[in-house]
C-alpha cells in the first residue's frame, strides 16, 4: 500500500489503517510505504512540493527500491498527492505488479479534489483536457501559483495516459463517485464500487444524552455556516455537540456565542467520539461538497444513531431518508433546521431508525464484507495485469516519461 498522508489525520488516513489491518489478520502480507505532508514547509518548501506533485524522481527511485525488496502481487495506491505523484504508478508498473488505486477524492478531475468553490459544488474543469478553471479561480489553497503546479500534473499525466496505462482497477467507495469518473472519460470496466468499512466490533448506544453531534472538520466545505445557521433558528430545541478543528474554527466559535446550548468540543479521540455517539441522538452532516463517503456516517451507524445529510453526493446514497435518517437540501439551513425539528418531535420514528441505522451497518459494513470485496478487486486487478503482459504490454523503459 501507498500513502501520502495529510498534516491532520483524517478519513483517507483510518481506511488506509482498517484496510492493512483487516488484511493482515487475514493471512495477507502486507507492507505500507507511506510519506507525511508534515514536513512541507520546514524540510520541503510549497514549491518543491509542488514540483514533485508532478513526477518525484525520488519517490520513484525510493518506491522501487520498496517494491524490489518486497515484491508484492498488488501495488495499493491511496493517496499520492503530493510528495509520492504518479511516479509511483510507473514503478508499480515496471515492478510487474498489478496496481489498483482507491478515489478517495475527485483529486485525477479537479486539482483541489473537491469539486467545490465558492460555497457550493464546482464542476467547471470537468471534460477539460486542461483545468483553467481552476487556475483562474486559484481552487487549489487560494494560490493561482499552486493551483497551476496541480493543473500541470493533471495534463501531463492525462497527455501521456497515466490514470489509463498505469493503472489496473480503480475503486470508487460511492456509485456517485463511479459515475462522476465514468463522465469523465474513465473506462466503466476499471471502476469498481467498494464501500469503506469500520474495523472492530463497535456497541450500539441508547440515544439517553439527548443531543445533536456534529464531527468533522470545521471548514467551509464541511457546512459548518450552515450548521449554525439551523441552530439559530432552531433555538434551544436540541442541545448541539461541536467535534472537531479546522480552518475556521475560531471564527465559528465567536459566531455561535450567542446561541443557547451550543458545546464546543474541538478535537477528542476515537474512544471518547464513539461514547458520543451513542449517547447522541441525531447525527448531522452538513457537507455542501459532494462528500465521496462518509465514514463518520458510518460509525454513527454502528452506534445504532440516525443521520441527517444532505440529498446530494455520497451521503444521499449512505443514508435512506426517513429509514435510517433524513435528507435536507445542501447549504439550506432553514431545511436542516425543519429535518432536525421533525426528528425531535417524532420520538418514536427517531427510535425505530436508530435499529434501521444499526441493521445498515451490520449488512454493508463490516469486515467480512469488505474482504471478499477486496480481495475480488485484487484478483480482477491481477487477471488485467497478466493478460496486459501475455499480450507483450509489459512497461519498458522508452515508455516511462522521466529516466532516473
């Protein structure tokens, strides 16, 4: 497996951790070769990194070295971007190793990964051979200068059929995601949808503690204006749980010192976020972007708590309006305040959700499931690799772009 992990921990970080762990107590060997966007800034400068977002010669000399001590079947890419970049496709490649590579954002069609700007969902750069869009707006980090860094890594690798060559099987965690890379030119037959999973055995709650949680990142993406906004209007109705940190933490926690039963939380650990939510007795995902999943939809679902998120993205999909939760339109703050008004004064069908919401979890996602799931993709990986080579596709070293 291949990572690139954020500065702050995140989803892409705990499917990687479930997935290697769920694979190893199955007999798998597994080995993760991994790099931190940690040291961008002190030891690598933003325009280094940006540079080797491109094509890093050095993670590609440091991933064959890897690969050639290790010779695995499947090389598992999760996140490349930005200090392994596509380099470490070719090395896969030329290592003789089927290579599959999880969607965890919209990062191949949009250089900030999110098909977002501006406060509401952004497809502008789609079906572009080049993402102006982008760099006009400056999508990536508000930089015009690092949006085109990105950009240029997209071209280049889309001129010379990277994300078509180099790669045998493609996992999407949504159907949402599956259709939004077919749009874009991807082959339907490399895309498989394989939803996340949540390892350990997790205990449903009760609902006791009477109050709404939200968990995730506070930032503009992740809807926590409009979060608040539903607060305001709700007055009182429910007391609300803030967990997490992010951009615009400190500037959210001045704005909602007016509002009655607001806690802010910042960020907890694993443990103590599982114990809220199953004292909790709403979920609410505010997300304005198109949410690829949603693992902490998920988590609530195994702590037996029904969720409220929008009717777009990933989310529309994970939770079944008036089954395991309600659906409000994204960025609407009066509709997420009506959803979670409706909820609290309906006891009785928020009851019969939390089961729903625990039954979801117990058939789609646990280990067992997910196993069979992946353990498929890699055999469909691995019979595209050996009929590439059969047929004499074997990478050669006139195919590779960059020489050491």
């Amino acid at each position: 497996m291949l990572h690139n992990r954020y500065r702050l921990a995140g989803g892409e970080d705990t499917v990687v951790n479930a997935e290697m762990a769920l694979l190893r107590s199955r007999g798998q060997e597994v080995r993760l070769y991994e790099v931190s966007n940690g040291g961008i800034g002190r030891s690598v400068s933003p325009m280094q990194a940006a540079a080797r977002a491109i094509y890093s010669v050095g993670a590609r000399r440091d991933v064959t070295r890897a690969l050639a001590e290790f010779a695995p079947d499947v090389v598992h890419v999760h996140n490349f971007f930005p200090l392994l970049s596509p380099s470490v496709h070719f090395a896969s490649r030329r290592a003789g190793a089927a290579v599959v590579q999880t969607l965890h954002n919209f990062r191949l069609l949009c250089p900030n990964g999110l098909l977002f700007r501006d406060g509401h969902p952004c497809q502008d750069c789609l079906g572009r051979s080049v993402p102006w869009p982008s760099v006009l707006h400056g999508c990536y980090r508000e930089s015009h200068m690092g949006t085109a860094a990105v950009g240029a890594m997209l071209t280049v690798h889309r001129a010379l059929g990277t994300w078509s060559r180099m790669v045998d099987v493609y996992i999407a965690p949504s159907d949402f995601v599956r259709e939004k890379f077919v749009g874009a030119g991807f082959a339907p037959e490399r895309l498989v949808v394989k939803p996340h999973f949540l390892a350990g055995d997790s205990v449903p709650g009760d609902g006791r503690g009477g109050y709404a949680l939200f968990v995730g990142r506070i930032s503009e993406e992740k809807g926590i204006e409009t979060l608040l906004g539903a607060w305001e209007r709700l007055h009182g109705l429910i007391p609300l749980k803030v967990v997490g940190d992010g951009p615009l933490l400190r500037a959210m926690r001045a704005t909602a010192r007016a509002l009655r039963d607001c806690e802010w939380l910042g960020h907890r650990p694993g443990e103590e976020v599982r114990r809220l939510m199953q004292a909790a007795s709403i979920l609410v995902v505010p997300s304005r972007w198109y949410e690829t999943f949603g693992m902490v939809i998920i988590e609530a679902f195994a702590a037996g708590l029904p969720v409220v998120a929008p009717r777009h993205g990933a989310t529309a999909e994970l939770v079944e309006s008036g089954r395991t939760g309600l659906h409000f339109t994204a960025g609407d703050a009066s509709d997420l305040a009506a959803a979670v008004k409706w909820l609290v004064s309906h006891p009785g069908h928020l009851a019969a959700m939390r089961s729903r919401a625990r039954a979801e979890f117990e058939e789609k996602y646990g280990g067992d499931r997910n196993y069979a799931l992946l353990m498929g993709i890699y055999a469909r990986a691995l019979e595209i690799a050996r009929s590439r080579e059969a047929h004499g596709a074997k990478l050669r070293e006139e195919d590779h772009p960059w020489t050491p």
